[in-house]
C-alpha cells in the first residue's frame, strides 16, 4: 500500500472517534510523512510541486473518510499558499518548509462576530510602527485550539494588515470550541489576542499592499479543496447507501427494489456527477490560469457542497438507524455537510457571485435559421 493509502485506512477506523476527541497532533506529521502538507509548494521547501488535479484528488480522498483531517490539509495549504504567494524570500524560507514537514500548524484567524471575514468591518487591531501589537478577538478558527501560528487579518490606523502571530506567547488566549454540529474533529477554537507581539518580520501584509488579495488567496484554496472534499464526501454516503440498498431485505423483497430509494440513489449519483464535473473544470482552469478560474471554484464548491448535503440526507434516510448510529460515516456526513455549506463563503453568496457573472455575460437568443 502507497503512504496516502495506509494514511485512509487509518482514518478510515479512527474517523468516528475523532469525531468524538478531536483529530490528535500527531496528523500533522502523518501526513507530511506522505507527502501531503504543502504538496503543491515547490521542492526547495519539502512540497512536490503537485497541480490542481492531484491537489483535488487528494481532497477528494480525505474527504471520503474524514472531514477534519481533510480540514488539516486544506487549512495548512491555505497559509502555504499565501505565504508562498505574498511572502518576502525570507518569509517562505523561515516558515513554508515547518509548514510542509507538519513541525509547525497553521490556522487562519480572519473571522470575527459582527464582519465576517470581511476586511472593512474587523475589529482586530495592529498597533506599532517597526513590531506590532494585536488585540482582537476572532472566532471559529479551524484547528485553533492546536496551531503554533496564525495567518491573522486586522486593522491598523494605516488600514489592513495581515502578519503571522505565534500562539505560545503571552497575549494569546485559545478557547476551545466542543460539540458544535459538524467538524467536531477538527479542533475549532475562539482566539482573543490582548497586545500579542507580532515581530516584523512576521507581517505578511503592510497597508497598502493589498491585504484583500492576501486574505483572498488563503480563501480560495479553502474553496478548492472544500469543493473535491465535499465531492468525495457525498460519492462515500453514496455508497454506503447503496450498499445497504442492495442488502437490507424487507420481507421478501430488497430495499434497492422499492422505486422510492432507486430515485433517490438516481439523484444523488447526478448530483455527484454534475458537482464533480464542475471540480474538474476548476482544476483545469486553475492549471491553465485561466481568468475565469476563481469563479470557478466558487462555482465547484456551491455544487459540491450542495451535493454533499443532499446525499448524506439521502444516505442518512436510506440507512434508516443504521445512519443514526455514533459511528456512522454518512451521519458524521450529514452534520458536517451543513458547515461546508458555510465555510469559506456561504452559499447564498456564491449564488449573488455567480448570478453577477450570468448577467455580465449572458446575452439574449437569437433566432437562426435552420438548413437542411
């Protein structure tokens, strides 16, 4: 067995407890160790140089078994890539290779109670002019309760900043979040800074540079990988369904024969279908750098998410109690389908963003004539 497919055995068994205590540090280096941290970075800093379709698969995979540990790749692979894109030479020397080895985790700390993730409206302050101080207070930071370091979005009186804060200093107060409805693997924390130091050469983003961009990038390989996840998600409730279809019997007849539970198996494999098609046009206009290819993945991750919390309710309601069990997959599903549906860019916005592009470049039909 390859490394990636020992790692999705393992997860497979532990899924469902971690889902109960939280996905245990020791994943971070697991994954390095197959290569999956910053896999897309270049060699010179531990990556493989990997594109958009084997960044997708990978998503897709660890999807299918664990929605946490996917959220381990895909949030890692959002400071990567933005420090990868908007750090100084020194700045990816200093963190992109701790990042791709798993000795250091990262988290993104942009959202706060009354914004958003909106750069206008955040409270957080930096303050200072060479080293800067940062007091604020941002909540539901994926895997929070365990980095080392924060990719941290605020304010200053010369506009936006964005710096990397370490979290093991004083200043800095992680408050673990429990039992919310889905990702409960993934170690979701509040984080309050009260004049945390922030050295200078840890500011990734001066005003003025562009801090939207910055923040932008980080979000858009959240929605990339969201996307494959959450098609690998609905394609593992798909099939656990139908498994239970063609072996559950009610009386003397099949449960996969009642027409009723065919359609829904019908709908769900479109919809897979359709999202996935849709995550693979991503990825080709990602490789491409093809001008389209942020709306894209908007467009992939409103599908695919749509689609995953379709069929795990679907699945739930074809596994009967067996979908309401503790350890079932579809059920975990379920749950965490409904954030994904939110996370890095809620679904009513993605259709204002995709509604925008039809009316910019829709235009009327005109009638043409047909020739034998």
């Amino acid at each position: 067995m390859s490394d990636l497919e020992t790692l999705l055995a393992d997860a497979a068994g532990a899924a469902a407890e971690w889902d109960r205590s939280g996905l245990p540090r020791t994943a971070a280096p697991t994954m390095a160790r197959a290569g999956l941290l910053g896999m897309d970075r270049p060699e010179q800093y531990g990556g493989q140089g990997a594109d958009a379709h084997e960044i997708g698969l990978v998503a897709s995979e660890l999807g299918s078994v664990c929605t946490s540990l996917r959220s381990l790749f895909t949030v890692q692979g959002m400071v990567a890539a933005t420090l990868d894109r908007w750090g100084t030479a020194d700045q990816r020397a200093q963190w992109l290779p701790a990042l791709t080895s798993g000795a250091l985790l990262a988290g993104l700390a942009a959202t706060e109670a009354d914004a958003g993730s909106d750069l206008s409206g955040m409270r957080a302050r930096f303050t200072g002019s060479t080293e800067l101080s940062l007091t604020g207070h941002k909540l539901w930071v994926t895997f929070g309760a365990q980095a080392d370091v924060l990719l941290v979005a605020g304010q200053s009186e010369s506009g936006p900043v964005a710096a990397l804060v370490p979290t093991d200093q004083p200043g800095v107060t992680v408050e673990p979040v429990t039992d919310q409805l889905g990702m409960r693997g993934a170690r979701i924390a509040h984080v309050r800074f009260d004049a945390a130091r922030v050295p200078a050469g840890n500011v990734l983003a001066r005003p003025g540079f562009g801090v939207s961009h910055v923040l932008g990038t980080a979000l858009d390989h959240g929605r990339y990988t969201i996307a494959w996840g959450c098609a690998g998600m609905a394609r593992a409730c798909l099939a656990d369904a139908a498994g239970h279809a063609r072996d559950r019997t009610q009386g003397a007849s099949r449960l996969g024969d009642h027409q009723a539970v065919r359609a829904m198996l019908g709908r769900s494999w479109v919809e897979i279908e359709s999202a996935r098609a849709l995550c693979v046009r991503a990825a080709e206009q990602r490789v491409a750098r093809e001008p389209g290819a942020l709306l894209g993945t908007i467009a992939a991750k409103y599908a695919a998410a749509a689609a995953a919390a379709s069929v795990s309710e679907r699945a739930v309601q074809i596994l009967g109690a067996a979908g309401c069990a503790p350890d079932s997959r579809a059920g975990r599903f379920f749950r965490d389908a409904k954030i994904m549906q939110i996370i890095e860019g809620a679904r009513e916005v993605a259709e204002q963003d995709i509604g925008e592009f039809v009316l910019r470049t829709t235009r009327p039909a005109t009638a043409r004539a047909v020739t034998r």
